[in-house]
C-alpha cells in the first residue's frame, strides 16, 4: 500500500526556523551565488521561453558539459544524461522508480536522510549504515559489504558526505562497486558537494565506474546555483534512464528552460574552471577560520571536512544540540545553524563556512562562543 513522504527533522527545524531573521549562518553549505547580471553577457536576449521542441533530456550542450565535469566524457554518452531540477530530483526519480515494498535499501548515516525518507515511504526494508566519528567519519566498507545482502535493491551514498564532509576516494567506490555488483544491487552516489575537495582529487563519478552505477550532482553547491533548480542524473543503464524520464514528465514534466540555460553557461568549461577556483579558494579560507574557531573553542571539537563546505562538531558533554541550536537562534545570539538531530546525532551541531559575505560568519563565530559559554 502506497504511503505519504513524511517530515524529516531536517525539513521540520528548517520549515520551524525559516521565519525568523537571524543576523549570522554559521551552516551554509553553498559557495557564494552568483548574480543574475553575472550571466548576462552570455544570455541571448531573443531566447524564447517557450520549450517546445527541446529535448526531454535537457540542452545537449549542457549534458556534454554534465559529463566534461565528471570526467564521464567517452565513457558515458550524451543519452546516459537526465537533466532534473536539481540532485534532488535526480534522486527522488531513482528512489521512486526503483523501490517496491519489501525491496532492501542500504544508505549511511549520518548521510542525506532523501533516500531514508523515500524509502520508508516506498515500504523499503531501510538499513543504515552507521559511519563513527571516532574512525573520522569514514564509510565502513566492512559495515557496508555485511549490509548489502544478496538482493539488495539499492545502495544510496553521498560523496563527498553530507554532513560530515568525508570523501570516499577511488579504491574505496571500486570496493563499494564490487560489494554493490555482487549482490546485483544499483549503487547511487550522490555527488552534489563535488569540485570542492581540500585533501587529494575530485573522486570517480561511479555512473563510470559500474553499469548499474548512478551518479547524481547539480549547480547547486560547489557553483552556489541552488535556485536554478538544475542538476542531473547519469546512468549507462537506458531502462534506469527511461523510468526516470517517465516519472519526471508526471511531476515536474520539463525542465526550466532558464535554469538549463544558465546551468549551460555556467558549466562551460573556461568559466567552470573559474568559478571553482574562486569557491575553492574562499572555502580554504573559511575553513581555516573555522578550524581555528574550534580549536580554540573549549569543549568544542570536530572532524575537519575533507571536500565541501559543511562538518560537524561535538558539543560539550551534557549540551544538547537542538537546545543549543534554537538559544543560538533566539535574541540576543541570532545566529543560525542545524542541529545534529537533522542526522541523528543529538550531541552535535552542523558548522559551515559558504554563503559569502551575507552570512557574517564571524559574527556568527562570536556568538557561537558567546552562547556556549553561556550554557556550559
Ligand atoms: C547530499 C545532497 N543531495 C542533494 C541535495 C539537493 O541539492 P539540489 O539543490 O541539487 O537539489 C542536497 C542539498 O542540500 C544535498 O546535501
């Protein structure tokens, strides 16, 4: 029997805290946005808005460029591209598509609670694996390779994680591959915080790496285009390809032509490699900031993300991490950030340094301290 998507904790504290105004984010997990006018240059003023005759898959420029960024050029064709609005989408289409009730679902945690949520919904046998901060939030293969049982539908990661921000590099997705093909299960890695990595490559896109492989990704973080609303999925599989295309033409049916346009030019690679050079560079910057900041925060300590803009830190022992979160979003603080409940993980709090200059992150960091110190 079909059953309703339930509210998430991420979704309900976000929904509960959206109203109010704080004065500093010390959570964001975008790099800077652009500005409209920023893309102007590069617009045709004569483009109609009309989509008729387009592709179904998205602008084929845009969907080469998809696979230039992920390395995917040779390996993947054009076909292999679905453009979505956004990595949720992408995901959401896979998670649909693919679960009956009953099917097994293995994901991580702490991880994106997307294919937890979906799952459950789609009466899928949820299995979590968990991930420990004291092993420096490292996916535990070992873990994994006893949780994908033969039969498993559907192995869902994010890499680079969120929250935690840890990578798995290449021999790690060749081994998750393997456990994945031997129990002839999909394996999703959702790779929407890529092209922000502080330790070592970019890692494999896995749609590469294995026929039943899914790689989804968007504009939204490295690139901070989250309000076009435009990512992708890619998958060497036409069938997994054609149930997605067929699903989305009963939810949002087409894309948004200004958001494949402008993803378009965006991810051009010239431009591409620009942009992440900018991000890269304000993310160095934050994160040392914020590196700092914990060091010198006592009671305070956490893992330093290897890729991406977001990590979580412990609070002191006996601080819960939702109260902490909503005194540091009341007067006289006002400064947001996420709970660890949004993960599960009650004792922690999700610290990030993206967003740019509207974020005030050192106010932000200012009060953070105020507060703990206020509480402890
Ligand atoms: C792991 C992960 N996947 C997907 C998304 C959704 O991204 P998009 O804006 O591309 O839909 C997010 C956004 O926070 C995310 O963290």
């Amino acid at each position: 029997m079909p059953m309703k998507v339930q509210i998430h904790k991420l979704f309900d504290y976000l929904l509960e805290t959206t109203a109010q105004t704080p004065e500093a984010i010390v959570g964001f997990s975008l790099s800077t946005s652009p500005q409209l006018g920023d893309f102007l240059g590069d617009l045709d003023p004569n483009l109609s808005l009309d989509w008729n005759q387009r592709s179904f898959r998205g602008l084929p420029a845009l969907r080469d460029h998809i696979l230039t960024q992920a390395g995917l050029t040779g390996i993947c064709s054009a076909d292999d591209v679905l453009v979505t609005a956004g990595a949720a989408e992408a995901n959401y289409l896979v998670l649909r598509q693919l679960l009956q009730p009953g099917d097994r679902l293995v994901t991580d945690t702490p991880g994106w609670p997307q294919a937890a949520v979906l799952g459950r919904a789609q009466q899928a046998d949820v299995v979590a694996v968990p991930r420990d901060e004291a092993d420096d939030w490292r996916l535990p293969l070992d873990r994994l390779r006893d949780a994908v049982t033969p039969g498993t539908k559907l192995v869902f990661l994010t890499n680079p994680n969120n929250p935690t921000g840890r990578m798995m590099d290449a021999s790690a997705l060749v081994e998750a591959v393997d456990i994945a093909r031997a129990a002839g299960a999909w394996l999703l890695v959702d790779e929407v915080y890529a092209g922000l990595e502080w330790e070592g490559p970019r890692a494999p896109s896995v749609a590469g790496l294995y026929e039943r492989g899914i790689t989804t990704g968007s504009v939204s973080k490295a690139l901070g285009l989250q309000g076009l609303r435009t990512g992708w999925l890619i998958c060497r599989d036409p069938s997994l390809v054609m149930d997605a295309l067929i699903l989305r033409e009963n939810s949002s049916e087409i894309m948004n032509i200004m958001g494949e346009v402008i993803a378009e030019i965006a991810l051009r690679p010239t431009r591409l490699a620009s942009a992440l050079a900018t991000a890269r560079a304000e993310g160095q910057a934050g994160l040392a900031r914020m590196d700092a900041f914990v060091r010198a925060t006592p009671g305070l300590t956490w893992i330093r993300p290897q890729a991406g803009l977001i990590g979580l830190a412990h609070l002191p022992d006996g601080l819960d991490g939702e109260v902490f979160a909503r005194a540091l979003l009341a007067p006289p603080y006002r400064t947001f950030l996420l709970p660890g409940a949004a993960y599960d993980l009650p004792h922690h709090i999700r610290l990030g340094v993206g967003g740019g200059a509207d974020t005030q992150l050192q106010l932000g960091l200012d009060r953070l301290a105020a507060c703990l110190k206020d509480m402890t």
